[in-house]
C-alpha cells in the first residue's frame, strides 16, 4: 500500500475530525470513504457521458431520435407495470 500526503487547513482538518467521531470512523477511514465515493461517482459521470456522446454521434449519423411525447407514453407504461414496444426513431417530422 502506498503513503499519499495531503496538506489540509486546520479548518478543514477540524471540520473532517468532528465529522469522523460523530459518524463512528476515524478521520484517516473518513477521508479515505470520502476519496473512494468521490472516484466511483466520477467514473459514472465518464461512462454516462460516454454514453450520451455515442449516442448523439448516433442521432447526428442517422438523423433519427424518438419524439418526446412517444418517449412520455413510453416511460408512463414501464412506470405503471406495463410491457409496451419501445417507440421506432424516426426522421423529424415524420
């Protein structure tokens, strides 16, 4: 295991002790929880733009998306416990 170190202001220092002892970690546990959560959720943010980005590269290609409002139908039958068909893209204005 590696020894990283970080400088901290006596404020912040502080701030992560009182919160440390009230949540039952210690400060080191604290800051290393808080590091792991800050990392997992920016690889989701990559990931979820990756994603969106192929999926414009996608729209930009084909020229087809799903119209908000077959989407809206869509989205309310999943919610209630339906099965529907997913709606077709298509070209705007058809």
């Amino acid at each position: 295991m590696l020894t990283t170190t970080i400088r901290l202001d006596n404020q912040l220092k502080e701030r992560i002790a009182s919160v440390a002892a009230r949540s039952g970690k210690s400060a080191h546990a604290f800051m290393l929880d808080a590091i792991a959560q800050t990392v997992e959720q920016c690889e989701v943010d990559l990931e979820f733009s990756a994603t969106a980005d192929q999926r414009w590269k996608n729209i930009l290609q084909s020229g087809k998306t799903v119209p908000w409002e077959d989407t809206k139908s869509y989205l309310a039958a999943r919610s209630s416990g339906e099965s529907p068909r997913r709606p077709p893209a298509r070209s705007p204005g058809h």
